[in-house]
C-alpha cells in the first residue's frame, strides 16, 4: 500500500534516475546488505506463509472472478486488504468493503509518520516506489534498522520488499491452484494472528512494537468469531491502541518528562 511520505528535495544528484550504488565488481548477490535483508525477511515470512495460502484458497470461493481475487496479490499487496475484498464480494456492497480495507490499512498511516525521515533525504523515485513494498513485516525490519546510511537503506528495504512480493504471490498461488485441497473450516482469521504474532520474532528495538503485535493477535484470536471479519479490525485497533498507550507511558516515565513536572 502507497504511504504519503515527505517529498522534500534531496541533495543526491540524478533524484528521478534509480542509483542503488551496489558495487559493480563481482555479483550484486555479494552484497552483504542485501544478502543481510534477505537473512532477516525470512523468518518474518514464514507465519504469512499459512494466511496466504487459505488466502488463495478463498480466492477461488469468493463472488468476484477467480482472476481478478489474485490480482490483488500484485495491485494490493497487502493481506488484510485482500481479505476483506475477497470476502466481502458479493456480500457487502462495494463501499463497505472499501471502507473496511481503509480501515485495516489505517495501521500505515503510523508507518509513513515513522519512516519520514529515513525517506526525506533518499532520491525521488526510491520515495515514490519504496513505499509500495513497505507491509507490516517490511517496517518492522527497516524500522530497527538506524544502523543503515542512506545507501544502504535502499538497498535494505528494496530487497526485504521484494523478497516479501515475489513470496506473497508465489503461496497465494499456490492456494489459488491447490484450493480445493484446504477444508472449508479452516479459519483464516487464526492465520492472521499467527502471522501477526511472528513479527515479534524479530529483536524490535521499540516496546511498543512488541505490545502493538502481541495486543493485535492476541486481540484476533479472542474476537475470532465475530461476524464480518470483524475480529480484524478489532485486532487492528487493538494493536493500534496498544502502542500508543504504551508510547505515552514510556514518555511519561521518561526522566526529561520528570525533569520538566519537578520545574513546573
């Protein structure tokens, strides 16, 4: 999903022109960068790996082409979203599920705020295509990575988003053509928690990471059997509450903000 991030102009020269500056000697395979991102996606993919098959699986039972459903997986990119397409077609109307997708994917609004300023400074086109690859595993991974110059940043990120694409679509493929082979009680909602609790597999620098995902599935699974899906978005809000509670009270503790009550 596209995130609004700042477009201030940057110092780099050629902006429009992708400079991803990996060395030229040897293979672009070499580079430890990108060989690092790919070494950390993957334990972050393989919880997603069961919601997107049952997820292609659903593709095949929704109202809407077969075709179209899996279209998603390229034009969307993003789970939750599709979920609410696929399982809304022909049952909701239109709006609704547009503003259902709306609100699930609220959660990247916080991404754009988090991530503007690694992005202020990188070249105008890695600031248009960047943040179609940023899904919630893909900033749980660049968001702890402050170690990263701006180079390095891109690479990372292009590599981890691509790695997170190319996977996505290859199992909800799979689902699409193995469908008939996932039993219809399946709940699809207890893939969602489960690849929602796995991003806390990852060494998070921020507790309100931690608490927004463990607040989120847990939230999921407790609401499970809520009509509509709706235990998503439940698990959503939850997850969203959870961090800024816990961002509040990490501020509040914080000896600058004793520092200033004891002034005032």
């Amino acid at each position: 999903m596209m995130m609004l991030l700042s477009t201030q102009p940057t110092s780099e020269p050629n902006p429009i022109v992708p400079q991803l500056d990996v060395p030229m000697h040897g293979s672009i395979l070499k580079d430890p960068i990108l060989r690092r991102a790919v070494r950390e996606s993957v334990p972050l993919f393989i919880p997603a790996i069961p919601f997107g098959f049952i997820l292609g699986a659903a593709m095949t039972r929704s109202e809407l082409p077969t075709w179209i459903a899996w279209l998603s997986s390229i034009t969307v990119f993003a789970g939750a979203a599709q979920l609410a397409m696929v399982t809304s077609a022909g049952v909701a109307s239109w709006w609704t599920a547009v503003a259902t997708a709306v609100v699930i994917n609220s959660r990247h609004i916080m991404y754009s705020a988090g991530l503007t300023p690694r992005f202020q400074n990188q070249p105008r086109w890695f600031r248009w295509v960047g943040p179609f690859f940023i899904i919630d595993q893909v900033f749980a991974l660049v968001a702890a990575r402050s170690d990263l110059d701006r180079r390095q940043f891109r690479i990372y990120t292009l590599t981890a988003g691509l790695f997170f694409f190319s996977s996505w679509l290859i199992v909800t493929t799979a689902g699409v053509l193995l469908g008939s082979a996932v039993p219809t009680n399946w709940k699809i909602e207890m893939a969602v928690a489960v690849m929602f609790a796995g991003l806390v597999a990852i060494p998070i620098q921020k507790l309100s990471a931690v608490v927004a995902s463990v607040a989120g599935a847990g939230a999921s699974i407790l609401f499970l059997d809520l009509p509509n899906r709706l235990g998503l978005l439940v698990g959503a809000a939850a997850g969203i509450m959870a961090a800024f509670v816990t961002d509040e009270l990490i501020e509040a503790r914080s000896p600058a903000a004793r520092s200033e009550d004891s002034q005032a």
